[in-house]
C-alpha cells in the first residue's frame, strides 16, 4: 500500500477530483471539509501529504501548516489557492509549506507535486531512522557492565551530555573512551550533527594543524585548494580529541584559542572562521604530570577538564567480564557466521583469570581470534591463546597461530570481495595501507 494523502477543501467537486486522480496512482485518500476535521484525521491516521485549501469555512488555511507539523512533523503540506498572491505564497512556504499552487493548475501538476514531497517525506524517515540507529548503537545502554566504577561513569556522562561543557575522558589505553564519547554525543542536543574523531598522536605535528584548521588555496606549495579541517567539519557537532596529550604544544595554544573564542584563522587566509564545536577529549597520560614537565599547558588543561570522567581498567572490573564475553561472542558470530551456542566453564574461568593490560580492546581481539578458531557449537578454552589458557595443545607461539588466523580471515573477506583491496580494509575496519602492509608480510602482494 502506498502512502496516504489528505485532502481538505469544502469544495466537494474538487475533492472528488483529486481523489480520482490520487486512486488512479494507487494512493489511500482521506477528505475533510473543515480544517478542525483534517487535524482530526491526522491525530489518527499515517498521513504523508496534506493536500489544502487556502480559504477554509473555519480556519485560513497557512494557519493549519504549523497545527499540521505540530501533530505529524513528517508530513508535506501542498496549499491551493483560487486566487493566488505572492505575498500569501511566500508566507506558505516560510510557514513550512512544501508548495503553493493555483487551483485549476491541479490537474497535470499535482502528481509530480505530491511524488515529490513523498520523496521528501521518505528521505526524512530514512534520516529519522539512521538517527534512531545511531543513537541506539552508542547509547549508554549499549556500554556493557554493571560494575559500581562503570556504572558510576555512566551516570557521570549521562548528566552532562546533555550540556555543552568539555568532557575529558581519563583511562588506559583499550577502556572505551572513543565508546563514550560517542553515547555522550547521542545522548545530547547535537546528536543530529556530525561526531568528528581525531586521533592526535596517529598523524604527524607537521600534518595535525591542516588536518584541523585546513587551509586556503596557495597557503603552500602544494595547497592546490582550500580544505576544510576538523573544526570546520564538527561544527554544529562534536569534536573528539584522543590522546591530546600527544599535542604538540604550539598548537595546543592556537587549540585554546578556538575554545576560548569559537574561531580561529586558517593559514593562508585573512578573515576568522567561526565554528560551534562540543569538544570531548580523552588521554591515557596525567596530564598534571605532564603541566609539571612543561609539555602540557595548565590553561589548556583547565578548560577541557572541566568534567573529568575517570573510565576503569578491564581488572577494575572483573564483574563484566562475562557479559563482556558473551557480548562480544554474540557479535563475532554473527559477524563471521559461526553457530556459536555456548562458552565453556573452563573458557570463562580462563578469562576471569587473566589481567588484560590492553583492557576491553584487547578482550574483544582475544574473542574474535577464539571465535575465528572454533569448529563446534561451544566456545572451549583450546582456542585461546596460551598467555590466557597455558594448556593449549598448538606447539606454535600465540603470536604466529594468530598472524595464521589473521592471514586466513583476510584472504576469506578479499575472497567475498572479489579481491577489491578497497572494499575489504573497509570490511575489516583498517586502513588500505596497513592491509598492503599486512599483504606484503604474508608474501601476498
């Protein structure tokens, strides 16, 4: 079934018209005379498109446009007019309307109108949906845990996502601060906006300020055109800044600065850029230490320390261990297509065991390995490697069983990919440069 239009003109000849004309497209219509009655019609019905008169017996009909957003904000209102004015066209479509026509133009204009504003209609769910996605996928509830130090930390980044205050995450490598980062961006005003992530100890100092300020055409050699940065691409979103102790301190001055005053001035250029950006940073080093040794500027600190969220280490935590596990056995069996039904006793003991200094990343790099090695419908401990399980019966180290594993799970996904290199570091969620790498150290390239 197709989507539903409403019609609402007290014209009963011209209702009867444009309903024909709707059916023969196999559209369900409904009619109102009044506009009290339309605004009843879509309190109960889906409704994609109102088809209206101007000149209605109980309300002007560019009053209804903002009732009609109020009840379905989805829906496309198409106005008529017998006599149609520019001033009244304008005030339409500043109101919301998707079109303004005059009656008697109706006949061979109005489908194409109305496919159109469907096609609007749909675009906006299809948006509406991915941002349901989104923020279901990095809500606080998607954080596995129910330990008092993780759940403390929840409640912490819960209350102030919905402000615009920094937030400066504080944790070990591989404790999800990336992870939280993004619940606080979903979870607060900005969620429709762009989260924008830079790891500043992964590219070069030379390279770091053009990557966040960009640059104007002819700024050096080789700004062959402009470029937008990071700051300009987060604006109206979220910037998120890991390792920021890696800053160089140069630039973590001209950073303070974007804080501070909401511009900033790109190489190359004569006028500031203005930019709105919710900043969420993160480190694994004291930075107070780092004040101290003169490698971190206090000023700086202070202002995106203004909540400190601390995240706890993975042996902080050994209460979500296990639902961690089974999280992320769920996950790669799905993902690799494995029929995975169970973990054995002496896999979750093996586990709970271990310290995991590389935390929650290197527990779901320990699943996804023993996942890829499983044969039967039981996750056992003989899939593990022998730091964890020291009772592995394999004679190879972990270290070379794993570049195996890692070797054979890359040439499955270039296999499903036809060979395309491009779309199989995009499957595995790597760079293409370090796939070529990786290719060239198993003798494949």
């Amino acid at each position: 079934m197709r989507d539903s239009i409403l019609i609402i003109d007290d014209e009963n000849d011209l209702r009867l018209l444009l309903t024909k004309l709707l059916k023969l497209e196999d559209y369900v219509t409904f009619e109102a005379e009044t506009g009290e009655a339309g605004l009843n019609i879509l309190k109960t019905e889906d409704i994609s498109v109102v088809i209206s008169d101007v000149k209605l017996p109980d309300v002007y009909g560019i009053d209804l446009i903002l009732k009609i957003k109020e009840i379905n904000p989805m829906c496309e209102v198409i106005m008529l007019t017998a006599f149609g004015t520019i001033q009244d066209g304008v005030r339409a479509i500043k109101e919301g309307a998707f079109d303004y026509i005059t009656k008697g133009d109706e006949d061979n204009k109005i489908i194409p109108l109305v496919e159109r504003a469907i096609e609007k209609v749909q675009l906006k769910r299809r948006i509406e949906q991915l941002e349901k996605s989104a923020s279901e996928k990095f809500s606080f509830d998607a954080i596995t845990g129910n330990s008092i130090l993780i759940k403390n930390a929840k409640e912490l980044a819960s209350k102030v996502a919905a402000t615009d205050t920094p937030v400066l995450l504080l944790g070990e490598t591989g404790t999800g601060k990336e992870l939280f980062a993004q619940a606080i961006h979903y979870s607060s005003a900005r969620k429709g906006k762009a989260f924008v992530a830079i790891n500043c100890s992964a590219i070069a100092k030379e390279l770091l300020e053009s990557e966040m300020f960009g640059y104007k055409a002819g700024a050096f050699t080789g700004a062959v055109k402009n470029k937008k940065g990071l700051f300009e691409e987060a604006s109206t979103g979220t910037l998120f800044l890991d390792e920021i102790g890696e800053l160089d301190l140069s630039l973590q001055a001209k950073f303070l600065r974007v804080l501070e005053s909401n511009e900033f001035i790109k190489p190359g250029d004569t006028k500031s850029t203005k930019v709105d950006v919710r900043i969420i940073a993160a480190t694994n080093k004291n930075l107070e230490e780092e004040i101290s040794n003169g490698n971190f500027r206090s000023d700086l600190y202070y202002r995106i320390s203004v909540i400190k969220i601390e995240l706890p280490s993975l042996s902080k935590r050994k209460d979500d261990l296990e639902a961690l596990t089974e999280y992320f056995v769920g996950l790669f069996s799905n993902k690799l297509k494995k029929d995975i039904k169970a973990i054995s006793k002496g896999f979750l003991e093996s586990i709970k065991r271990y310290e995991f200094p590389g935390n929650i990343r290197e527990l779901r790099n320990v699943i996804e390995r023993a996942v890829i090695l499983s044969d039967g419908e039981m996750l056992t401990e003989k899939t593990l490697p022998k730091e964890i399980f020291p009772g592995v019966t394999d004679k190879r180290d972990s270290a070379t069983l794993l570049d195996e594993v890692e070797k054979n799970h890359i040439l499955k996904i270039l296999e499903s990919v036809n060979g395309n290199k491009t779309k199989a570091a995009e499957v595995l969620g790597i760079g293409l440069t370090t796939l070529y790498r990786k290719l060239q150290s198993y003798g494949l390239e």
